[in-house]
C-alpha cells in the first residue's frame, strides 16, 4: 500500500489561502499566515491567512451590509429555491469536497463519500424550514379591538467557531440555519482544518448566496476566534469545541449579550448488560469510540460492561480493534485514518501512558504507527480493561481512539457511574429488557441517548447537551429557532 499524498485539488494549487469575506478572497492586512497540515504524512498543504481582530471587524462589517441589503428582500421561496440548488451543487461536486477533507483533517475517503447521504439530507432539511419560521396570532383580553400576534425574524449576524473533527458537515448546523432564516454568518474554521470551509464558502457563491451572507476568517482560536465571540456587532455565537473554550465565550459574549449555542466535551457513557446481543453491541460500542479516529464529542468513551461478561466483552473489544486498519485515508480498504495534528496525537498518547500508570490494563493497541506511516500522526485503536471510574482516563476527555472498560454489578451501580462525569452530551445502553432500557433512556443524564445502536443522529430530530457539555439544540426546529428572535404586535383596529 502507497502512504504518499497524491491527488491534489485544484483548490490548492494556490500555496496561500485567503480569506473569503464579501464575496472575494482577502489576504490578512497583517499579511501573516500560519501552515496547515496533512496529518497523514506530517507535512505542510497550504498556509492560511492568519486573521485578527482587525479581519473579523471587515467580515462582521461586509456580514451586517449583507443583512441589511438585498439578502433580506429574499422571500422564504426564494431562500428555499437556493437551497435545493446548492444541495444539487454539493452533490456533483461532492467528490472534490470530500478529497479536500480527507487531505486536511485525515477523515478516510470512504468515510467521507458514506457521508455525502448525509450532509445532502441535513442541506434538504434545512431547505425544508424556510417556510417553517412562523409566527402566530393569538388571543388577546381586549377582543374586537385589538389584534395580537407574534413574529419570528433574523436575528442578524451569527458567528460561528467551527471543529477540526468534522468541518465539511458541522459548517452546515450554522450555514443552514443562516441561510434558511435570513441571518449573514462570519465564520472561524479550526487552524487545523479550514480547507473545506474556505472552499464551501466559494462554492455557495458561486451557487448564487449573495455577497457577504457567509464569510470565512482563518486563524488561530485564541485571535480570530477571540475577536469573533467578543465582537460587538455579532448577534449569535454557535461553537463546538472544548469545555474551557466554551467557559471563555461565555465570557465574551456579555458584551452585547450575545445568543448562544455551545456544543462542548463529553466523556459518554455506553453501557452493557449481561442480556445484551453481544454480536451486535461489540461493533456498535467499539466504532462509537473509534469513529472518527476518536475524534468525535459524543464518543461513548466510558464503556460500562456487566461484571459478569466484563472479561469476555473487553477481549472482544480489543479483538476487534484489531481487525480495524489503520492507515493512509485515501486507501479505501483503511477503517480510521490520522489524528488530526501532531499536537492532538501527542495527547492522546499521553493519556495513553497515563492510563497505564493509573493500573489500567492496556488489552490493544496504544502506539503510534511506525514504519511508512511514522510521518503521520497514526494512534492505533487501544483497548484498557478494569478500568475505575475515578482514573483520569476514565474522567477528562482524550479525543482519540480509547475505549475505557469499567465493570459494574448492578443497574443501580451502572447508572450511578454513568452520571458521576461532569459531562452529559451522549449515552447509550445494550439490553434485551425493555425494562431496564426505559429506565436507563430516563436514568441517563445526556443531551442523547441511544438503545442498542450507537452514534446515530438525524438533522430533523436534533441533539444537545446538559451540565458541563453546553447548550442550545442542533437540528429540528428548535436549531433554526435558534436563528430567530420573537416580537409581540398590537393592532388597534379602531
């Protein structure tokens, strides 16, 4: 098998990428860039503009004249029209997305082309809710003088700070939710993959969004990002990232008391009993970890197995690990590709040590991949067993591809652990007995839960988090509600 990079989209034959703001690719006026990565070979693909404070007040400057200009003349028609065509644009050009993708963040090809279903049906839901942001008219004390209703409208310019995990689909729980309600949106891809972003922005141009409705800075968090979340004439900030992170927007939002949507850690639970179908759970467990090379919030890190069966589900954890290539992300035949940065991987192996310090016992994997891949940031997929509940693997998040297993005896026990974690974004159980799913479906302190299958969501049905995991909704109407503001009208019919 070849390790090397080779197919190169015509997006990157320019060395430099720039910003995208008011329709036109702008270098930062500091003229600073920074590099981005291949995580599959280590080496440089681009330099992006590095944005400041000073980038983002244009953007926020172009995203405002947009809202106030011939975007909010379109017609909900109108704005649905758009949609359906931009759906029609992505899915012929969703194979130069998806190699844009594979190339900057390490997402294996195969993965990314199984999601192109789903990316054109969360476009199409969005579509559909153009013409689902109504008001009401509502009764009134003073009837047959007074007529009331309540109006939905835009709430303006929306912010939004995008993750590294997933940029080519969490970019559309902000662009969708704009474009459907008739916000303008300035957005920050993470430094580590903003390729896809810089690239959809053009595409939806050229489709035909107005000038200055999506505009991207690049940079790094803690100055493009910072000068976004705190940024005076931004009405709504949507992130996904980590829990400090969130704790900071939080912060600068008060300025002008910004909306908020916040998508933040998790260390789920995924819990198994003694009655579950293992040939079903083991799968569905494991792949609710290693998924995305373990980069993803809701991962079900924590996996909480029935005493009984613990040794036998943690050898068939790892025993399945094992059948799980690891590998350059354009071969098609490789299951989890790169950690997203050097940075990221160096992490996760750290926690990788620490886990085995604590008295964790590693069952699998836990190395980098050497050999034609050292280049890369390659982590195989690791397996620790009698894992306890209070370890620092078992507590912080790692991002990465570790499974903790850790043993419980009963359904009192299991729920208890699962919400001893100050996080609540996902969970899951595994059981044959109605019974016992119901009460955990209650029982878990989640955003998400899932019964018998792991990791599946649906734009028109939406997820959250509670505690420390954030706020706000993605998908369903409450997500493009959150898009809107409500105003009360009173007419004197006199």
């Amino acid at each position: 098998m070849t390790t090397s990079i080779q197919p190169q989209p015509e997006f990157l034959a320019n060395p430099v990428q720039r910003h995208f703001i008011d329709g036109q690719w702008r270098a930062s006026l500091s003229e600073e860039t920074i590099e981005t990565f291949n995580p599959a070979t280590g080496l440089a693909i681009a330099r992006l503009a590095r944005g400041r404070k000073e980038d983002v007040d244009i953007a926020v400057a172009a995203a405002r004249r947009a809202f106030n200009g011939p975007w909010s003349r379109f017609t909900p028609a109108e704005r649905q029209k758009l949609l359906v065509k931009i759906h029609d644009v992505v899915a012929r050009r969703w194979d130069e997305l998806a190699l844009l993708e594979t190339l900057d963040m390490g997402a294996p090809l195969v993965r990314m082309q199984k999601m192109k279903e789903r990316m054109l049906q969360t476009i199409m839901f969005f579509s559909s809710q153009t013409m689902n942001c109504a008001g009401q008219t509502v009764p009134n004390s003073h009837p047959g003088k007074y007529t009331t209703m309540i109006l939905k409208a835009p709430v303006g310019v929306v912010g939004g700070i995008i993750p590294w995990n997933g940029p080519l689909i969490s970019q559309w729980w902000i662009l969708g939710g704009a474009l459907a309600t008739g916000c303008t949106v300035v957005m920050k891809p993470a430094e580590d993959a903003s390729l896809s972003v810089l690239k959809m922005a053009e595409i939806l141009t050229e489709v035909g969004v107005p000038e200055g409705v999506i505009n991207v800075v690049t940079g790094l968090g803690g100055e493009a990002g910072a000068a976004l979340a705190a940024h005076p004439d931004v009405d709504r900030i949507a992130f996904t990232g980590s829990t400090v992170t969130g704790r900071e927007i939080i912060k600068a939002s008060a300025v002008n008391m910004k909306r908020l949507a916040l998508e933040l850690g998790g260390k789920s639970p995924d819990i198994i009993f003694g009655d579950a179908d293992l040939d079903q759970a083991i799968p569905g467990a494991a792949m609710g970890v290693f998924n995305n090379s373990g980069q993803t919030c809701y991962s079900g890190t924590r996996v909480f197995v029935e005493r009984k069966i613990q040794e036998e589900v943690t050898e068939r954890l790892a025993a399945y690990s094992r059948t799980l290539k690891v590998g350059d992300p354009l071969d098609p035949s490789v299951a989890l590709g790169p950690i997203v940065s050097k940075r990221q991987m160096e992490r996760v192996l750290d926690y990788v040590s620490i886990g085995s310090d604590e008295g964790a016992q590693l069952r699998s994997g836990g190395q980098r991949l050497q050999g034609a891949l050292a280049g890369g940031y390659f982590v195989e997929p690791t397996v620790f067993g009698n894992v306890n509940n209070d370890m620092r693997i078992a507590r912080e998040e790692i991002f990465g591809p570790v499974i903790s297993v850790i043993p419980f005896d009963t359904a009192d026990e299991a729920l208890k652990l699962a919400n001893d974690t100050e996080y609540g974004l996902g969970g899951a159980v595994w059981t044959s007995s109605l019974k016992t799913a119901t009460r955990f479906i209650h029982g878990i302190q989640a955003g998400q839960v899932w019964v018998n299958c792991y990791g599946l969501v649906d734009p028109g049905v939406g997820f959250g988090g509670y505690k420390h995991s954030g706020y706000g909704w993605k998908g369903g109407t409450q997500h493009v509600d959150g898009f809107l503001y409500q105003k009360a009208v009173t007419i004197n019919e006199n």
